[in-house]
C-alpha cells in the first residue's frame, strides 16, 4: 500500500518555521536571547525536532551551557547519531571530557549506533581523561562495529595510547590498518616522538610514501625538544615548501638553547611573520634576560607587525620583561592596551599584571586587577599573595590566605612560601611553625629548601639563632647557600661571631667562589672592631682571585630603561647626572639627613 503524499512529504509551513529558528540559534550570542528562542522552540512543538534539536545544543556548546543542552537532551525519546555527536562534540569543546565518556556508555544501551565520528571524539575524551580503561573499552567497540581500519578512529586510538605511553599498541593499531594516509603515519610518528623515542620516528618518517609539511614539522620540532639543533636544522634546509611553522619551530629552539644571534637570524629570514614568530623573538629574550630586547622588540612589532595582533602570550611576555625591569609605566601602557584589544579579564594576561604591579612595588594595582578577574586560579592567588607578603602587608597576606581557603581553592608549595615569607615580616613564629605544620598535615605538601628557608630566615629575624641552627640541622635536606647566607645575615644583625663562623665555614664549602660570603662576616667583625679579623678575611677574599660583582640598577626614563652601576661614567649624560646628584645630595644634608654608611662594604 503507498502511504499518502501528505505522510511523505514534509510540511511546508513547518519546514519555514525549522529553518528560521535554526538561523536565529546559529547567530544567537547570549544566553538571555537563547533563552528566547527555546521558548519558540517548544511553543511550535519541535524541542524533539532532529534538525532544531542540534542546533540548539551546539548554541548551548557555544555559550558554555551544556548543563541546559544535557536537560534537553535527556526529553529527546530516541535520539539518532547526529544529535548524539552533537552532544559528544559539545562536552569535547567545553573540556567536559569525563561527561562525555560517561554519555558514551548511555549510547551503548540506547537504540543508536555510533558512526565513524563519534568514536575519534570519544577516544579524545578518554584520552584528554586518563580513562585509559574506558578508552580500551571503546576501541573494542569500534572494532566490533566495523571501524577498525578507518583512519579518522585509527589515528585517535594512536594518539591516545600514545598519551597512555603505551607505543606499542599505537603500532599495533598503526600495523593492523590496511591504508595508512599521510595522517596516520604523522600520528604514529608524532606518538613515537611524544614518547622520546625520536630514532623510530624518524625511521618512520623515513619509510612514509607521502610526507606533508606536517609530518616535517613534527620530525623537526623532536629534534628540537631533544635540544639537537644541528640534526634539525639539517631536516629544516631539506624541507620542502617550509612554512610559517616550521620556520617558528626552528626560531624557538634556537631560543631555548640560548643562541641568541642564530634565533634573531631565524626571525629576520622569515618570509612571512605571524604573531608567533614575534612571541617566538620576544619570548626568546625573556627566556635568555634580555629584558630590554624584549620590550624593543615588542615596540617593533607594532610598527612593522603589518595587520599582526599581539595574544596572551605577546602580552604575558612582555609584562614579564616590564616586571623584571621594573618598568612600570611600560606595563601600565600594556595594560591599556591589553583592554583596548579585548583582553580586558583575561585570566592569564590578569596573572602577569598582577605579578608586574606587585614587582614594579605598586601592590594596590595588583590587588585591583585580583579582584576584577571573574576566574581566578591558583596562580593568582600565589601572585598576590607572594606580592602582600614580599611588600610588608603582611597581615593582608594572611587575610588573602584565609579568603583563598572560604572560596574552595587548594594551597600549593607556593602559597606557603608567600604565607612562610608574611609571618617572617611580622615576625610571627609561632604562626609560622603552625602554617609550617598545617602544610605538611592538612594538605600533604613535603617541604622544600624555599619552606626551610623561609624558617631559618624567621627565626634568625627574631634573634633565635641557636633555634635556627638546631632547625638546619634537623632538615630532611642538605642545606643550601640560601639558608646558610640567611643565618649569617641574622648573625650580622644580633652580632654573634661564633655562629656566622661557622655559617661562613659552610658557605665556602658550598660557593668557593662568592666573595660576598666573605663581606657579610667581615662586616660583623667591623661592627665588633676586630679589624685583624676584617684584615685575614680581605686577604682569604683576595686569595680566591674573585671580586664581589657590582650590584647594578635600572631606572625608566625617557620610554627606555637605563641600567647603571655605582661609579658608573658609560652614559652619554654622565656629568650632567652627576651634577644633579650632587646637588641633591646638598639639599638632603641641607635637611639633616646623614647617610648611615655602616652596611657599605670595604673595597677589595
């Protein structure tokens, strides 16, 4: 019997009313908005709709509400495959990859069958999960359901295993395949590269039939992660029709083994730069300090970037520069910028502010930025706090320590040096002891030599010396140069020989070669009036055939950053900034003030 045309074809009106409500939730932009087209959906009866039904949910992926997509989904009585994948793309997009595994296993009791994208969708998820358990599960599944050569699931189960370690399995699926496209070997090349195994992945790179940019790259970034330069550089100059990429990979691992005139070569040879070439130069200056390149680089490329804007990571990069620069109306002009651009509560472009304010010694900035950033991580709050503490507020440390624990957030190692460090400047030891024991028994943190350090150095502050020197002693570690050069400073400050003796004696043991060990306890014998003893220690300084370094300044001036040393005549305007000192140092006596010259060591 033919079923009535009324039954077949689709009716016309309703199709109109499908199409538009699904263009308005492809534009649709805010979750009030969406809100208002549900209601559109349901008032004409089509929340179960196969074509409505999708788009909704994608929208919902879009908008970061898969809790009101699942709602929906679950009122759908049999879902086909589309609207499954859907569902598993959307919680794959949000990084909700535990829910959608667990989704997954619905699907296995449902009337649908999985199709040849939903299994690379789901393996990701188990991977980017560590449900290596459920992910073996899901291989079988699709083994069962006839995937076992396609090459979209092949190359998902390779990286997967991959992930796991397990290269072995990655080749096994690799080996089962009867076609392999250039896409499954760039993965099981890619996996024996991510497991270190770059020798088998350059032998398989040499047997592959094709070879795209890609695969080169791939092969050129391992050598590079090997710190090979040589090797990869000779893959990069047989490349074929390098790209933008590869040039990059090359530009970065020059960075990162500190050849700074090949990786500015790199950069000028690029053909065509984009904004991770110039985070690839940037970034390269702050990884080798040349903080001041970084900056004028940065400068650069504004003018000569042609159309290229900065990211998160040119903007991170340069606020570090600015940090370790201290040049604070650079980073408060990037902080503007950062708004301008649409970074304006950026979590990570947040974190770098906060650290830039906080260094450049403007703390109420950094605590401003903290509380305008919607999300906070645990690298903001160690941020601020470590910045509180470092500055003398102490107590707002604390206060911001106790306001981390209400809002749900873990300590790290980190947060209890910063909160270690507030009880030094208070000179709370008791608290200080607490914390200490709090990190190890509330939140199984081993302590580190910064944890050691920062006790010996709050029991040296408070002139418990003897305390400090019975805690070093019973540390689960060696002690560092750090820790012994803290107590010797307590000494210098409570002017106890015996023991900045033998902190000295440690201290030469671990750094023969750091004069200014030798300073500090020639110091406290000055302060004493031991002067033979301040003689012997000139002539074991002199003996070492080392100087004490110059301790070197920076100043902003003029939208640059000038670094000077004490003496120095380098710049072109020395006697003018000489007269200036001069001049101000007449006005200060003029007032009163006497320099107190006693911390000034003698000249060796």
């Amino acid at each position: 019997m033919v079923e009535p045309l009324s039954k077949v074809v689709l009716n016309p009106v309703q199709r109109i009313i499908e199409e538009k409500l699904i263009t308005l939730l492809r534009s649709c932009k805010t979750c009030e908005r969406l809100h208002q087209i549900q209601s559109q959906i349901v008032t004409h009866g089509l929340q179960h709709n196969h074509f409505v039904a999708p788009s909704f949910i994608t929208a919902c992926s879009r908008l970061r509400r898969m809790h009101h997509a699942r709602k929906l989904f679950d009122t759908i009585p049999q879902p086909n495959t589309a609207t499954w994948n859907v569902m598993f793309r959307g919680y794959s997009q949000n990084e909700l990859h535990r829910e959608a595994v667990v989704l997954f296993r619905k699907l296995n009791r449902a009337a649908a069958m999985p199709n040849c994208f939903t299994f690379p969708m789901i393996i990701k998820s188990c991977a980017k999960s560590k449900g290596f358990v459920e992910g073996e599960e899901v291989h079988c599944c699709a083994v069962k359901c006839g995937f076992k050569s396609n090459s979209f699931v092949a190359t998902s189960l390779i990286d997967m295993y991959s992930v796991k370690g397990c290269i072995e399995d990655a080749y096994k699926v690799f080996g089962e395949m009867r076609e392999r496209n250039v896409v499954v070997w760039t993965a099981i090349i890619s996996g024996y590269i991510s497991c270190g195994d770059v020798a088998s992945g350059r032998r398989l790179f040499d047997l592959a039939p094709e070879r795209d940019v890609v695969m080169w790259s791939i092969l050129i970034s391992g050598y590079v992660e090997m710190k090979n330069m040589v090797v990869a550089r000779e893959l990069f100059d047989k490349m074929p029709n390098r790209d933008t990429m590869s040039w990059n990979a090359m530009l970065n691992g020059y960075a990162a083994n500190g050849d700074v005139e090949l990786f500015e070569k790199v950069f000028d040879e690029i053909p065509e730069k984009n904004v991770y070439s110039w985070n690839g130069l940037i970034g390269g200056y702050v990884k080798n300090d040349l903080f001041s390149n970084a900056l004028e680089s940065f400068k650069r490329m504004l003018v000569e970037g042609h159309h290229v804007v900065p990211n998160d990571f040119t903007l991170v990069a340069v606020l570090s520069a600015s940090s370790r620069l201290g040049a604070l109306d650079m980073g408060k002009w990037v902080h503007v910028y950062a708004e301008s651009i649409g970074y304006k509560g950026n979590l990570f472009v947040g974190n770098a502010l906060i650290d830039m304010y906080a260094k450049c010694g403007v703390i109420e900035n950094a605590v401003v930025v903290f509380n305008s950033l919607d999300r906070k991580d645990i690298i903001s709050w160690n941020t601020i706090i470590n910045g509180l503490a470092i500055h003398g507020h102490a107590p707002d440390a604390l206060s911001m320590f106790g306001r981390m624990k209400s809002e749900g957030e873990e300590p790290d190692e980190v947060t209890f040096v910063g909160i270690l460090s507030a009880c030094t400047h208070m000179g709370l030891v008791k608290d200080g002891f607490l914390y200490f024991k709090s990190m190890v028994d509330d939140y199984s943190i081993v302590p580190q030599i910064e944890h050691y350090g920062c006790m010996v150095d709050l029991l040296g502050r408070a002139g418990l010396l003897d305390k400090a020197l019975s805690f070093i002693k019973n540390m689960a570690m060696e002690p560092d140069a750090v820790i012994w050069a803290a107590l010797l400073g307590a000494c210098r400050i409570y002017k106890n020989v015996e023991i900045a003796e033998l902190a000295l004696q440690m201290l030469i043991e671990l750094e023969p070669k750091n004069p200014a060990n030798f300073v500090m306890l020639s110091n406290i014998y000055k302060d004493l009036g031991k002067w033979e003893d301040v003689a012997r220690l000139k002539t074991a300084m002199r003996d070492t055939g080392f100087r004490k370094l110059p301790g070197c300044s920076v100043i902003e001036c003029n939208d640059s950053v000038v670094e000077f040393y004490s003496l120095d005549e380098r710049h072109s305007e020395t006697e003018s900034i000489y007269t200036i000192l001069k001049g101000l140092t007449v006005l200060l006596r003029s007032h009163g003030y006497v320099p107190n010259l006693t911390d000034v060591a003698q000249r060796i």
